[in-house]
C-alpha cells in the first residue's frame, strides 16, 4: 500500500475520533508521561495490517512512538499472543487506541476469513479472488487484507478493467455488440470480461472471442458443463452463490478463479484487545 495514498485516509479516520482533542486522555495524564500498550490476540486470527497500518495511525500522531514487535501480514496467530507491542507518549498511545484498533480488528477479520476459502480450496487450480463489494472509503485497506489471507485482488476500481456484466448487455441488446463496442474504445492492452449466466451465452462469448468468461449465480452441474464447454479457449471466473460449504464443489468443477464478495462485505472483525502492559 502506498504510503501517499494510505496516510490521508489514517489522518481522516484521526480526525474522525479527535475532532479537538481527547478530553479525557489530556486531564488525567500530562505530555511527559510514557507507557507501553500490547494488542493481544482474543482468538485465532491471521494478521494482517499491524505494520502498515496500526503502527501507522500511531507514527501519524507521533513519531516519538517505538514499536517492538510488529506480527507480519499473513501470520497465524492464537489466543492470548502478542500481535503489537506499542511505547512511547501514554497520550499519543490512548488519542490512537480506538483507530488503530477498529482497523486492525476489521483487517484481521478479512484476512482470517479470506484463508479459510483459501484453505477449503486447497489441491485445485481455483485461486479466491475479492470483488468491489468492500466498505466504502476502505478498498485500499480491505484489498490489502485479503491478501494477507492468501487470496488474490480483482479490479480495485471500475477504471481497472472491462468487465460486461448483465446490466450492460441488457442495455446494449447482445454481448456481441457490447464487445464490439468494448473493442473499439478499450486500450489493446486491456482484457475483456464478460458476465454469462447461461450455456448459450457461453456460446456467444466463445464466439466473440472474450478472453475471460464470468459464470455468474450458475448451479455446479452448469459450471461444470461450462468449463467442458470452453475448454481451455478462455479464463473462466465463476461468482455468485459461493460461501464456505459450496466453494470447494465449485473449485471442482475445474474454474480458474472464483471471486468472493462474502471476504470484504460480510467478514467479522476480529477479537483485538489492547492490554497495558506492566511496570
């Protein structure tokens, strides 16, 4: 994640919770006194944002805080293990406390529930993609999660890539046309993926030559005739209808990626406590 990018939303979620200070913070403990805090894991998690992030929103209020042990992204960790050790200013400490955890929370959660698609796929070519079903202001972060929970990014804005989904062929009159249109004003160096949600548009993608074909809310038996029926001629996502008991039949059918709104839009943050530390 880039830094130029990442601060301005870490100052704007400060702002958020600061407004003119922390009256509380201020009347109990004066500028000089220091501390120590630990973010500790309340159940099994995979880390994710803990350097990039929480220490983040820490060095942006001070930068006389020190950290000592930062888990990496990516890291399996259990009950009761330190994921971040903080020092510095008791101030600074408690003004960042509240965003730095409820960011570190939510990016746990993410990637946490990210590998365990990630692991229910395991042995299949399949690879766990996310969607732009993601929170509002929070793309870059929650994008960045799922990664750390070993899955891979789709597009992170409509600018990204063309995708014709079933609006536009609607719209258009045929995904034909709509790939015809696409062609004709998209960059050569920019693939074109179409949304089918039947065999017969399948057909009409093979047709047109669509290098990547969605098959969207479509049953396991259909994505699998689906996948006979392209046969290697394009890449083929599968979407929709997909949670933790239906993805590993999914995977089977032979698709090469299967993309998930359920990592960003409906993950559960992650148990995080901050525990002063002692002495």
């Amino acid at each position: 994640m880039d830094t130029f990018l990442l601060d301005e939303l870490l100052r704007g979620f400060l702002r958020e919770d600061l407004e003119h200070g922390d009256i509380t913070t201020e009347a109990i403990f004066s500028s000089e006194e220091t501390g120590s805090a630990l973010f500790v894991a309340r159940e099994p998690l995979v880390a994710a944002g803990l350097k990039s992030v929480a220490a983040r929103v820490f060095r942006l209020l001070d930068e006389q805080i020190r950290f000592f042990h930062i888990t990496p992204d990516g890291t399996r960790t259990a009950p009761g293990e330190t994921l971040l050790t903080v020092s510095g200013p008791v101030r600074s400490i408690l003004r960042g406390e509240r965003v730095a955890l409820n960011l570190a929370q939510r990016l746990c959660g993410i990637a946490t529930l990210t590998k365990r698609y990630v692991d229910a796929v395991q042995g299949c070519k399949a690879v766990i993609a996310d969607t732009r079903k993601t929170t509002p202001g929070l793309r870059l972060l929650e994008k960045h999660a799922v990664r750390c929970g070993g899955g891979r990014n789709h597009r992170y804005s409509l600018s990204d890539g063309v995708l014709i989904k079933d609006n536009h062929i609607a719209a258009c009159g045929s995904i034909s046309e709509a790939v015809r249109r696409a062609r004709a004003a998209a960059p050569h160096t920019m693939a074109i993926e179409v949304e089918a949600d039947t065999l017969a548009q399948v057909e009409e993608c093979l047709a047109c030559g669509v290098p990547v074909i969605m098959l969207d809310n479509m049953d396991v038996p259909t994505l699998r005739q689906a996948v006979e029926l392209i046969a290697g001629q394009a890449l083929v996502e599968a979407s929709g209808g997909v949670n933790l008991r239906t993805v590993r039949a999914i995977a089977e059918t032979g698709v090469d990626i299967i993309s998930v709104g359920a990592l960003t839009h409906s993950a559960p943050a992650c148990d995080i406590g901050l525990d002063w530390a002692a002495g």
